[in-house]
C-alpha cells in the first residue's frame, strides 16, 4: 500500500516510520519544493504532485495550512482522506468555529475582524481580555496577539492591520477575537475516525505551553467523566466532517468543563506520547484509518509525557539512562525555537513518571527546557 | 553516526528503524551483491564493501556466517563492534563449545566430528540419542541430525558424509555431536555489553520451535532465580568475549538448571518482543552499545509474546483488531518457511495477554500457525 502525505516535515516521517513495518509505503510532498520525498531518506523521488497522486492508493496531510489548489488536486483523485473539506477546516478559524457552532460543542465566545469596524464592535461586544489570532495562518503561537486592556487598542490594531497587508495578495484575511478563558489546565484528545464510522480516542493528555509552543505533554490516569465529555465532542466533530484518520482537538478545562479551543485535522504534537505509551501510536492509527485498516487499541499502557526539544539540536547523552526514555530527533537543521525532536518517558505508576521527569529536569540544560523544571515541580507537589 | 551492518536481512532493517530517531544512519552490506544498501529503501548507497566501511563510524553484523575476508577488513579497520572473533565463535560450533567451556558454563556433553573414526568414536563416548549440527553452517534447522538409535549410525553417517562433500571446497567441515538434552523447556537470554563492560539484560524468554525453526517466544513475569543464573552466564560469556553490542543465549532448561545450547553473536529472532514489550528494545539497545551510547533499560514493561510468520506473506487484517497486537513485515518476498514478518502482542497480565494470543490463534489461518493452538492451548492450561 503507498500512502502520500502532504507535507514533508517530522509527522511524515514518523508516520512512515510506524507504518514501514506494516509494508506500507509513504512518500512526502514537499510543499516548498514542490517535490515528492521519501521521507526516511530524504531523496526525491517524483519531480511533481501529480506523479505523487498517481503512485499513492491514499493521500493524506500533515498539516492544515495547503493551498487550496493542491487540495483540490488531491480531492479530485478520490483518495484524500480526510477531505479537503476537513482539512481546510483546520486552517481557518472562520469555518472552525462554525463547525464548532454547528456541532453544539462549547467554545469560548468570539468574534470575526476583517475591518476597524469589527475590530471596534469586538471590544464591545466581547469581554476582555481578549486573545486574537489570525483566521488563515499561524499556529505555534505565531500571528496572536493579547489585549488585555482597551488603552492598548489603537496598538493592537495598528499590529493587525500590518499583519493583514503582510500577508498573500488576494487572500480576505481576518482575526478571530475570543475572550480568554481563565483555564484550569489547557488538555487535547487526539483520536481516530476510520471510514465506516468507528471511532477511537487516546486518553486525554495534559499539555503545558511555552511562548505559545507545546513544551510538555502527559498522557495521566484517565479522569473517567472529563474523558466521556471530550470523546463526546470529538464524535460530533468527527462525524460532521466524516473524517477519516486522525483529529486532534485542544481544550481548556475550567472546572470539569472543557471548551473546545482549536481542532487539528492530523496527527497531533501532544499526541507523540502514544509511541510509547500507547497500544498503538497516533502515526500508525492515523495510517490504519486512511488504508481502511482497523482501528489499534488506543489504551494507555502506562503514565507517559513527552518533552518537545525546541531550537536545539543536542541533548546530553545521560538522558538515555533514564528509564523507559526514547528520544527522537526529526533530522532538521537547528534555527531558534523549531521544533526539533522530543523526548518520550514513561512511569509504571504517575510517581514513577514524577520521578523519572524529575531525573530528567537535572539533566536537560535549564536553558533550553526553561519550563520544566518548574513543570516537573508543580507535578510532584500535586502527586504528594 | 552511522553504522555499516554486515547483512541487509530484517535484523538490519530492524535496526534502522529502531535508530532513525537517533538520528542514526544504518547502511547494510549485502554479501549476496556485494553492495552496500540503504535497509529502508533498498537502494545501493554504495558499490563496495570498502565504501561502507569508509562511511561508517562503527560496523556490527547482523548474522554470523560472515566470510573472513570480510571480517577481516572490517576488523582492520577498527570500527567492528563485536570484534570478529566474537563473531567467528557465533559462526562456528567448535568455537563456541571451546568458549563455553572456558568459560565454565553448563553445556551439554559433545563430541566433534570430522572423520568417520571421530563418528564411530562419538557413538560410543556418548548416550543416545544425540543430536548432531553442523560446525559451520546451518541455522534454523539446516544442517542437523538425529540420532536416535545405533542401527541410524550407518544411514546418519552417510547424510553427514554427503553434507561434507557438498560444502563449501577447502573448509575443515565438521560437525558437533551433542547429547539430546532431555529438556522441559527452551528459553533464551538477549542482553548487551557496552565498550565500558556494563551489562544489561532482558527477562528469560520461553521459545517454542517448530521443526527446528522459532515460532513463539514469551516474554513472562521473571523467575528471579533463573533469570540471575542466566545473567551470570551472560556475562561470563560477554567478558570473556569483550563483547560489545547485543547477544543473545539460548539455554535447555532442566528443572532449576539452565544449560547452554549455543549463542548469537546478535540481535535474535526470540527477542523481537521487545520492540513493544521492553523499555528499549534489543534494535536500539544494540546499535546503542555499538555507538558508544548508554545502554537503555532492559525492563519488562508487561508481559508480552511474539509470534513467527514463516512462508506467508499476508495474514488477516483482523489480527489488527486484538488490542496491543502490532504487525511487523521484513518486506521480503514469499518463499515456503522463509521468516516473513512476526507479529507481537502484549497484556497487562499474563491472563490478559493468554487471551489475546487465543483471539489471534483463532484468526490466523491454522494451516500456516498449525503449532499456535496447541501451545496456546498449554499456555492457557499452565495459567489456570
């Protein structure tokens, strides 16, 4: 079976990496280039998309932000999965938050701004403060901004407005304005939707942020009814856009409710955990759904975390003393703040996992990993 | 880094996707071609044996049967991780048993054999039945004989006589008489030496073999007592040998006592469970010890078994469905008893996983597993 994703980046790989055992075959599309790669060697192997449609049984994506015309390259084929419909979903928070409307799943407030006028009519209707993102580009905390306080208005827009003539030529660009949400802790669901219907999620897994970028991800004992709320919501998204593959969605939690903040139509950065400490890894799962394969197990096998490795492209070698740690590295040339491998480490209990991070906190050079320290602390006070 | 591998079978292949993460390349050196390939994409990389070694900053082997010169030139060249004597004793029995006894390890009785004296001498220095292999050749089966009863002794002979004059010209052909070892059971001991000395090994796996050819190994909770008589012989073996990298040990089991049957200076088909059932499995650990990296831990992480696919090249989709059960095909084409792919599953329990392979003894086709049944069936009686 031959699979083409697009995009060539480390979720190709780690998707051709889980699968090659499984004698299935992806090759990359290098949206840059506009080359097809293997993506475990890095050679190309087709000059051109078109070549990629031809070779490939399924198609696939990596990420969400495709032009339009390769997706309806793709759609064309009848091998896309999930749709182009799906995915361009996924890249703009317009349509995102009519699915989410139309699903009935909770979701903070929010507001479109393409003109002054909406930006005004925003801060009126909207209570600050307000988190603002821009509809089309941008994730890993790029094209946001905060406004905290209507003093900082005029600047904020004056931002916006430069960001919006930055942008591609043609393209109705616009913000979303949402009022921020005092969360308790930010978790996602990464899950799996095959072609008949079936659905299965991974525990819930807590993420920490860092500047906007995932720093730290923990896959925990499952909280049984915060679990139902999200598997609920994933269902209905899922099912409104007939997905296939793998979906992930990021929440707030506030109290014992969660409110949808954004949904990711791939495999999913705070999903990277499931390579070890799942049945089976989002990689694989994604690959079953899209070959019609079925669906693995997504059990939790036991308390994992993952560690992003940003803007760096050493770690100390002692790392690999560390029970259970598994690092993986994305064979990416090092610039400030890429994400450029991650750590895996798992515990046979939470407190083992604590300990085990901990161990690995006083390895890692505070300079780079900044946050976990004060992360790994924080989660062995709530542990005692 | 990156390894050159002397054979591009599935244990290189398995290497190198163990390692990729690592950002680690692996290169094998096919000795059928005598190229040099990449065991992801099959591709030649390079067109002699002396390109590799140029590439590499460490080389391993991933089989034993290597020619000398081979050996030798890897060897000269100071990056061969074990050295080659340590894979010469793997290739040769009389080596091996010299070892074995130097080392003060329990071995069955034994007696070589190249000469028709040297037969006639060995049917009287040894009880029946015995068990007679080939010094030089043959694994899996090949290369072996059974004798049960002196009226054999003259057909026996003659068999032998002809494996002789039919092997390779010029080479001191032998073969090694044992004793028939009247076991309860075949268990087999996988562990790593690293450059320092350190060691580390997995727990005792049970294997099962089917007309003389792996098909189900288990990975149980440990039996502390056998486990530390095993390690003790691992690393009288591993020192003596200033072993580095994996090898693995297969031992006769009789009451509380373990005896060796023979060793691979390797990666071994019985420890291909860890790749999901280990903490690190015996791929990465491998190329871990040979690039000088800490050795990862060895620890069980559940129970765990792997199941042989040998001769058939497509199983059904439904096994996928057995929670925990992963697929891992060599890519290889289909030829009768030829080692396919092999597929493991794990449990929480040995209860849970005794269930599982009994889900999978039902869905794999019993024509090609005709032996799963009957030990799942024990499996589950010892269990109960």
């Amino acid at each position: 079976m031959n699979v083409l994703v697009l995009g060539a980046g480390q979720l190709a790989r780690m998707m051709a990496l889980a699968v090659k055992p499984l004698n299935i075959t992806i090759r990359a599309f290098d949206v840059g280039s506009g080359k097809v790669v293997d993506p475990l060697a890095s050679n190309i192997v087709f000059g051109s998309l078109e070549q990629g449609i031809e070779f490939a049984d399924f198609i696939t994506a990596e990420f969400e932000h495709i032009d339009h015309q390769t997706l309806a390259l793709c759609q064309a084929s009848g091998k896309l999965r999930p749709s182009s419909q799906a995915i361009k979903v996924g890249g703009d928070r317009r349509l995102e938050k009519q699915l989410l409307i139309k699903c009935g799943v909770a979701n903070a407030e929010h507001s479109i701004i393409a003109t002054k006028a909406d930006f005004d009519q925003a801060l009126n209707n909207l209570s600050l403060p307000l988190i603002l993102k821009s509809a089309l580009a941008g994730y890993d905390g790029k094209g946001q901004w905060r406004l905290k306080d209507k003093a900082q208005a005029a600047a904020t827009w004056h931002d916006i407005k430069a960001f919006f003539d930055g942008g591609e030529q043609g393209v109705k660009h616009a913000v979303v304005a949402e009022q921020m949400v005092p969360f308790d802790r930010e978790v996602s669901l990464v899950g799996a939707r095959d072609s008949q219907g079936n659905t299965v999620v991974y525990p819930l897994t807590e993420n920490h942020h860092t500047n906007g970028v995932l720093s730290v991800s923990i896959a925990r004992e499952i909280n049984q009814a915060l679990q139902a709320q999200a598997k609920q919501m994933f269902d209905s998204i899922a099912n409104e856009l007939d997905y296939i593959g793998v979906l992930a969605i990021e929440f707030f939690q506030v109290g014992e409710q969660l409110l949808v903040n954004e949904i990711a139509p791939r495999v999913h950065n705070s999903g990277h955990w499931t390579q070890q400490g799942a049945d089976t890894c989002q990689f694989e799962n994604h690959i079953r759904a899209v070959c019609d394969l079925p669906l693995g197990s997504t059990e939790l096998v036991r308390p994992s975390a993952m560690i992003n490795i940003l803007g760096e492209d050493h770690v100390p070698n002692e790392i690999l003393q560390v029970a259970s740690t598994t690092l993986h590295w994305y064979g990416k040339s090092k610039r400030a703040g890429r994400k450029m491998g991650h750590i895996n480490v798992s515990g046979n209990s939470e407190q083992q996992l604590a300990s085990r991070l901990t161990q690995l906190a006083e390895i890692l050079p505070a300079a780079t990993f900044d946050e976990l320290n004060p992360y790994v602390t924080a989660y062995q006070q709530q542990l005692s």
